[in-house]
C-alpha cells in the first residue's frame, strides 16, 4: 500500500470517528443527550461536564429550575409547580425565552412555565440556588423551547 492510500485512509478513518463521536452527543459534538434518571442515578459522571437535557422550566418566587414534570400544587385550580426531580437553572434565561413560556398568576407573583430542551454544564455536590437549597444545577449555554401545553 502507498503511503498516500495509508494516508488517505487514516484521515477518512479519523472522519468516522470524529463523525461518530459528534452523533452519539445529540449531533452537534456539544452535551450529552441525558434523562433525569441518568443523570439522578449517576451525577458525579456528569458533573462539570456539558450535558443535554429535556424538561419544564419553571420561574416563580425564589425559584429558577428545570424539573422533570409538572404537577399540580392543590393549592389553586390549574396551578402548577415542578415536581419530582429538579435542579436549579444558574444565570438565569434570556427575556425571549421567558416571554415564549406559559405564564399563571394564582397564587402570588407572576410564574413561568413550559418544556425545553437545554443544554448547559451540570454541577452536583454543592448548594445552589436559592438559600442553597439545590444539590444540582445547571448554567445553560442553549435554552430550546419545546413545543408543549398544560392540557396535555
């Protein structure tokens, strides 16, 4: 074999892999694609790394998170709140994003909600958020709204 076919064949071999790489990340080669329960099972293999992740925003009082569901409080009709899992959402969402959500006004201050797809680094082990009451959170780098309503 001549050394340009070796060449050739170890750049386009470096290509699969490269290629390869960037699609078991979600396609962009930036953050793994997660679920909650992978992430909750497993923090310490994510943190301070850039990670995927779909779930609700939720904005209200002293609240700034990204939580697996949403359910309802029982304290108003319709209202809603993050349930299950969450962690808290670091540095804050661009207006744009926050005027693309769902807002409700039940029980105090304006609060915002809806899906999205965001990308950020994940950290775990410390006390974030608000009065530290989060042992997760992430700092997004890309925040996607997903399409999604409350009567779904």
């Amino acid at each position: 074999m001549s050394r340009d076919v070796l060449y050739c064949l170890i750049v386009h071999m470096s290509l699969i892999a490269l290629l390869a790489s960037g699609c078991a990340n979600g396609g962009s080669g930036k953050g793994a694609s997660v679920t909650f329960e992978q992430l909750f099972s497993s923090p310490g293999q994510y943190n301070g790394k850039e990670i995927t992740i779909e779930g609700f925003v939720f904005l209200g009082f002293e609240t700034m998170v990204l939580s697996e569901e949403l359910k309802l409080s029982g304290y108003a009709e319709g209202h809603l709140v993050p349930g299950e899992r969450m962690f808290w959402i670091e540095g804050g969402i661009t207006t744009d994003i926050r005027d693309g959500l769902y807002e409700q006004h039940m029980m105090g201050p304006t609060e915002h909600y809806g899906k999205a797809l965001v990308r950020g680094k994940f950290q775990y082990g410390g006390q974030y958020g608000h009065l530290g009451a989060h042992k997760y959170q992430i700092t997004p780098s890309k925040i996607q709204l997903l399409a999604w309503s409350p009567a779904q």
